[in-house]
C-alpha cells in the first residue's frame, strides 16, 4: 500500500496465481464476489455508465443494514484487465455524505501463470470510507488487504479465508 499526502489514494498489489480472465470474473460476477472479503453480493452492469451496487448479507441485516450497501457507477471497463468505478458506501449517513471515490482494478501478467491485480482507491474527503477501507477501523474488518488476501486464497485454492 502506499499513499500521496497530497490526495489520499491507497493501492493495493497482490500476486495470484490464476488467468486474468479468472480475477476478472472473480471481480465482476455476483456467484464469485459473495464467496471472498465480506461475502456480500455485487452486481454490476460493465458498460460506461452501468450500475455497481453492492448488497447487505443476512448477517449484516440482522443488524439493520440498508439492503445496497455500496453503490457507484462504472466509468471504464477494459475486460479482463480494467476495470474503473466510482464507488460509495452508504449504509450509514455520514459516509453516503463523502460522495463517490474513484476505484480501479488493474489486472497485468507479471510472471509465468500470475498475474498481478493492483487495486487504486482514491479517498479524498472520506475519512470514514479510508479508516473502513484501509482496516484502520477495526469493527469492520480488514479492508482492501483482507479482500484482496481472501480473493487470492479462494482463486488460488478454491476456499476462502475463515471469517473471524
């Protein structure tokens, strides 16, 4: 990870052993999003334009949740190797209130059989969106680095991460 103090915008790199083709589809499908990170299913529609919406699992409406969680719109989509949204949690008031941040996925072969997936995700003006996503806010989990860790087990060995 690393960050501009400039602009606040955090990337994160992992290396999986897996075609793009594979992380793409772990990325952008609902069967495969709900199974790593939060397991909460995502929707989106690739075109420039198109819907993201990502939803409340059972567990989290338990606890009184909207039912979309996060939502955004897709600016750029490059299959399988770019993927750039806006992206804005709103189960919650003040963070709806931050806006859209920009997201970008970017899928590259760095060595034979793996590919790197680097993740941008740009903060500015969210400080409760950054502590979420980071893992600075430790009541909701581990951030991008808990997704992005749990996606490349389930890829690479076809379990995910066990749920703390």
């Amino acid at each position: 990870m690393t960050t501009n103090e400039q602009k606040r915008v955090y990337v994160y790199r992992v290396h999986i052993k897996a075609t793009a083709q594979a992380i793409w589809d772990a990325i952008t499908k609902p069967e495969w999003i709900e199974r790593y990170g939060y397991c909460a299913r995502a929707e989106y529609d690739l075109r420039p334009g198109g819907k993201y919406e990502a939803f409340a699992t059972p567990e989290m409406a338990q606890h009184g949740v909207p039912h979309v969680i996060i939502d955004g719109e897709v600016i750029e989509s490059t299959p399988p190797r770019k993927l750039v949204q806006t992206w804005r949690i709103v189960w919650s008031p003040e963070m709806k209130a931050e806006g859209f941040k920009r997201l970008t996925w970017e899928i590259e072969p760095s060595f034979p059989g793996i590919h790197s997936l680097t993740v941008t995700h740009e903060v500015d003006g969210a400080p409760k969106t950054e502590a979420i996503t980071t893992g600075a806010n430790k009541e909701t989990g581990g951030g991008w680095s808990y997704v992005l860790s749990d996606l490349k087990t389930l890829l690479e060995t076809g379990k995910n991460l066990p749920a703390s």
